[in-house]
C-alpha cells in the first residue's frame, strides 16, 4: 500500500477494548496528530494516558464539539455510543467506524451472532458514519476465514491485525479523495 502524502490528520477518537487500542495505537503510528480520546474502559483510557492525549468520557462532553469542528476525522473503534449527525458532521473528512463483519452483522454483537449462525467468513470493515447506524458507504473491509473459532475472543484473535489494515487504508483512501492532485 502506498504511504498518504498526507498522514499527519488531526483525529478525534471513540474507542474501547483491545480493538480501540490496536485503533489508537494505528492512528498514532501513521503519524495522526490525535486530539481527544473518548474512552470507554481502562484499556483505552490507560493507553491515552500513556500517550499523553486528552481524554473524555462521552462525545457529547465539554469541548468536544469544539475539538471536532477543527479536526480532519473521527475514528470510532469499538465505540459505546450514538454520536449525533451535528457531531459526526463536523470533521472536515467527516466520521468512520470500524466494525467486524460489517457485510452481515451490523449493529451489536456481530461477532456472537456470526457464532450462532455458524458462519466461518468473518471481516473488519470501516464504512462513514451516517444517521443510520453502521449503514453508511463502506470504504474498505478485508475478509477472513474463521473457520475452527468457536468463541469471540478466537474470532477476534483471528481479526484483530485486521483493524489496522482496514484503519490504514480508509485513512489513505480519504487523504486521497481530499487532495487529489497529490496522488
């Protein structure tokens, strides 16, 4: 893959469990200059702090809104909450989502549910965030054969390294949307 002309994107970023640290960690080796973090458990809370990045504990705390309107993007990585189209709207590339699955399962628990329906092709998508959860244009998903998983944290095992490629190449693919003469 071919490195942006561009990686160094102001980013706000949602995030929590393993997924959002692999998420943060991503953003920050390809060179984003990453603003605010909103984390929903220690995981993700301890690596900001590490990280030395602010952190929040909702999208729609305090300066929040302030620090959207003069980012590039928001990152979502496992996030817990709805964020509202007034903020989701406010980047200037606007708001992704990284989600397993994504062909088949949106929404929550898609990787439980691919369990129960025995299905062995798992993937990890980023598609824009819309008023529609999980609904909007997927930019990229890479899929993986799960085949012999037999719990979530096996699928999950098998699809983390996953999240950072799909990361990668959504983060390229809009540098290159947004400065096309660059290319």
């Amino acid at each position: 893959m071919r490195q942006s002309k561009n990686p160094d994107l102001r980013v706000c970023f949602l995030g929590s469990k393993q997924a959002g640290c692999i998420g943060l960690l991503t953003l920050a080796a390809a060179g984003c200059t990453i603003e605010a973090v909103v984390a929903y458990d220690s995981f993700v809370l301890n690596l900001a702090g590490l990280l030395h990045i602010r952190d929040f504990a909702s999208i729609k705390q305090g300066e929040m809104e302030e620090l959207l309107a003069h980012s590039d993007l928001l990152v979502s990585v496992h996030g817990r909450e709805i964020v509202p189209k007034e903020l989701f709207r406010l980047p200037r590339l606007g708001s992704i989502n990284v989600h397993p699955c994504l062909y088949r399962y949106k929404g929550a628990n898609p990787i439980a549910r691919l369990l129960q329906d025995g299905c062995t092709q798992a993937s990890v998508g980023v598609h824009r965030m819309t008023e529609n959860i999980d609904e909007g244009e997927v930019l990229v998903e890479e899929f993986v054969d799960v085949e012999g998983s037999r719990s979530a944290e096996e699928v999950y095992n098998v699809l983390y390294p996953f999240y950072a490629i799909v990361l990668l190449k959504a983060i390229d693919k809009l540098s290159r949307e947004a400065n096309p003469t660059e290319q």
